[in-house]
C-alpha cells in the first residue's frame, strides 16, 4: 500500500509540476522575413512597405499587428471572403502571418487628407457623435479620436484611403463582408450619403 501511494503521489506532484510549467512562448517576429513575403507576394496591391498604393487597396503601415494577423487568419479559413486574398493567404504559414503583420506594424503611416470638403462636417459628426436617432454609435468610441484604433480589436483607420472605407463599410452593410458583426449592425442602419461621408473625414483623421 505505501508503494502505492508513494507511486500516486509522485505522480500528482510531477502533474502539477508540469501545470506549473510555462507555456512556450511564440517566436519573436521576424521583421527581414516579413519584410522578404511583403515585397515577393504583397507589394503588387500594397506596394513593398504597405503604404499609399491605389485606393481600392488598404493601407498596411503602421496598422496593428494583431488585427492584420486576425485578417490573414479569416482569408485563409474563408470567413472573410475575398479570391484574391484568399489566394494570397493560402499558402502563408502562421510564422509567416505573424512576420508579415509584425513588419507592416513597425512602420509609420503617412497622414491622408479628405477629398470632399462639402461633407467633412457630416463625417465629423457621425464620427463624433454617431447618429443618435438610429442608434449609430460615434465611431470614435472604437476607433478612437484620431482613429489610432485599439490593437486586436479596433483596427487603426485614421489616414486610410477614404475610397477603402467606404467600400468596407457597403461590403458589411450588404452581408459581402461578415467577418466583424459589430460593423455589420452599425453600416445596416447608414445610407450610402453618411457613409461616403464618415469614410472621407476618416481618411484625413491623424
């Protein structure tokens, strides 16, 4: 019997030791691989560092690390559909996912501007404010005043092509886009005037 407990409790004594373990952590990101993948598969659409490219195309600098993995993530399983991100994604290893987002996060994005003068007020104010009679949250309350966003869970979208934004936000008001259902509830409730207009003045937030 005393063999057996002896057995028993050494047992639990090395379980718990080994919970006590701590986990391994990931590697460190490696911002010369992540900035190799950028300029051999991305650079077509996002330019070589992630900066002003075309306007159909997001800007990368500067955005959070986090969320880009998170975006990559979901292109891969196919909760955000996208063919041409989709075939990017694909072959991409998490370790290449996390070097790639982590290389686009340490650079510093270039300020934007806004196009249309005439509607700056109204973008201001649904930024702001929201609307209040439909229940539209101020957009600052996520994405921060000067749109800095929140790492992993509001992305950065001060200075983003205006053009861009406002795509997103039809693509999530039209069901195109369902990988942020929070977004998807507030661009259900906007016409296509407000949000032209909150995706311009984002565009020259800094």
């Amino acid at each position: 019997m005393k063999t057996v407990a002896f057995l028993l409790s050494s047992l639990i004594l090395a379980a718990t030791a080994h919970a006590n373990e701590p986990a391994t952590a990931p590697a460190k990101p490696d911002l010369a691989k992540g900035g190799a993948i950028s300029s051999q598969v991305c650079a077509a659409c996002h330019t070589a560092d992630g900066s002003r490219g075309s306007p159909a195309n997001p800007i990368l600098q500067g955005q959070h690390a986090e969320y880009l993995v998170k975006q990559l993530t979901e292109f891969k399983s196919g909760k955000r559909k996208n063919p041409v991100m989709s075939g990017m994604a694909a072959p991409l290893s998490d370790e290449d996912v996390r070097n790639v987002a982590a290389f686009y996060a340490s650079k510093t994005a270039k300020p934007g501007f806004a196009k249309n003068k005439d509607t700056v007020a109204l973008g201001e104010k649904i930024y702001r404010g929201g609307i209040a009679e439909r229940n539209v949250p101020a957009c600052a309350a996520c994405h921060g005043p000067t749109g800095a966003g929140i790492p992993a869970q509001y992305p950065r979208i001060g200075g983003q092509h205006g053009d861009y934004v406002e795509a997103q936000m039809t693509a999530f008001r039209g069901g195109a886009r369902a990988n942020g259902p929070m977004m998807v509830a507030i661009a259900a409730k906007m016409n296509d005037k407000e949000i032209k207009a909150v995706s311009d003045y984002v565009a020259g937030l800094r």
